[in-house]
C-alpha cells in the first residue's frame, strides 16, 4: 500500500517533470527558433547595413574627392590670383616707383628752376636796389645842382646888377663930370678933376 502510493507518487512526479521537460524542450525549441530566426535577421540585418555603410563610405569617399578636386581647384585658383596679385603689386610698385622718381626728377628740376629765378630775381633786386640808390644819389646831386644853380643864378643875376649899376653910375659921373665942366672924363681928366676937386676942399675950407 505504501509502496503504491509512493509510486504513485512517483508517477506523478515524472509526469510532472515530463510536462515540465515538454514545456521546457517547448520553450527551448520556440527560444532556439526564435534565436535562429534572430541570427537570419541579424545576418540579413548585418549584410544590409554592411552594404549601406559601403554605400555610405563610397558616398562619403566621391564626396571627399569632389571636396579635394574643389579644393585643388580653389587652390589652384586661389595659387593663380596670388601669382597674379603678385605680378600686379610689382607692376603697382614699379610704376609708383617710377611715379615717385619722374616727381623727384620734376621736383628736382623745378627747384632748380625755382632757384635760377630766385637768383635771378635777387639780382634784379641787387640791380634795382643799387640803381635806386643811384638814383637817389643823383638825386641828391641834382637837388646840391640845382641849389648851385640857383646860387649861380642869383650870383651871376647879382653881377649883372651890379654892373649894370656900375654902368649907370659911370655914365651918371660922365654926365656930371661934362655938366661941371670939368672936362673928358679920362685920364687927364681923371687927374685933373681930383687936382680941382683938391683945390675945391681947400677953397671950401678956408672960407669956413
């Protein structure tokens, strides 16, 4: 009886193992398929996205290399204007240069021009100068001139006076000398009027 119930008991136990074995294989197979169907996708999964990713890299790769040939382009380009704004900047400085030494040149010249006429123009000043002081000087001489002058003038006016006086007064004495009767007036006369006009004082005298 006992030995019954036990394996009973037993009996039961293995079934319930053997459902727990089923379920298990059950739950094994199902996890294994599920599993297996996860390796398909993740190997489909892996080949697409392997495939995407070269797609992706061979993008990325033509992308870079038009990137590179643009910027070799821009480089290039970029070189080209260089070289170019090099040649224009020697050719600014050249003509600047030449700018500059034409003005120099120009600057020198016409100092030196400048200078010619400032030379020139003290000269002429030196000249004018010297011809005013001439001109004073003989201005002053002429002013001294013509004071002599008029000295001379009145002097020589005076001379002539005086001897047109002279004149009338020696014909006045003739006159008197022939109303008087004391004879030509000369030599002889000259005498003998001073002889008469000696005798005269002393007549005149001693009848006072």
């Amino acid at each position: 009886m006992d030995r019954c119930k036990k394996v009973q008991r037993l009996v039961k136990k293995f079934d319930v193992l053997k459902n727990q074995c089923h379920e298990l294989n059950h739950q094994l197979h199902e996890e294994s398929q599920i599993e297996m169907a996860k390796q398909r996708f993740v190997v489909l999964w892996e080949s697409a996205r392997k495939e995407q990713l070269q797609q992706s890299i061979s993008l990325q790769v033509q992308l870079l290399r038009k990137e590179q040939t643009i910027v070799e382009e821009e480089r290039a380009n970029a070189l080209q204007a260089a070289g170019t704004i090099d040649q224009y900047y020697d050719w600014k400085l050249a003509s600047t240069e030449q700018l500059i030494e034409d003005w120099m040149s120009r600057f020198d010249r016409e100092k030196e021009e400048q200078d010619a006429r400032f030379q020139k123009a003290r000269a002429t000043e030196k000249y004018w100068s010297e011809l005013l002081q001439i001109h004073e000087q003989q201005g002053r001489e002429i002013e001294l001139l013509e004071t002599q002058l008029v000295h001379w003038e009145t002097k020589a006016k005076y001379t002539v006076f005086c001897h047109r006086m002279a004149t009338k007064l020696q014909a006045w004495w003739r006159g008197l000398m022939v109303r008087k009767g004391y004879g030509k007036f000369g030599t002889s006369g000259r005498n003998k009027g001073k002889k008469n006009k000696g005798l005269d004082k002393k007549s005149k005298k001693a009848k006072k």
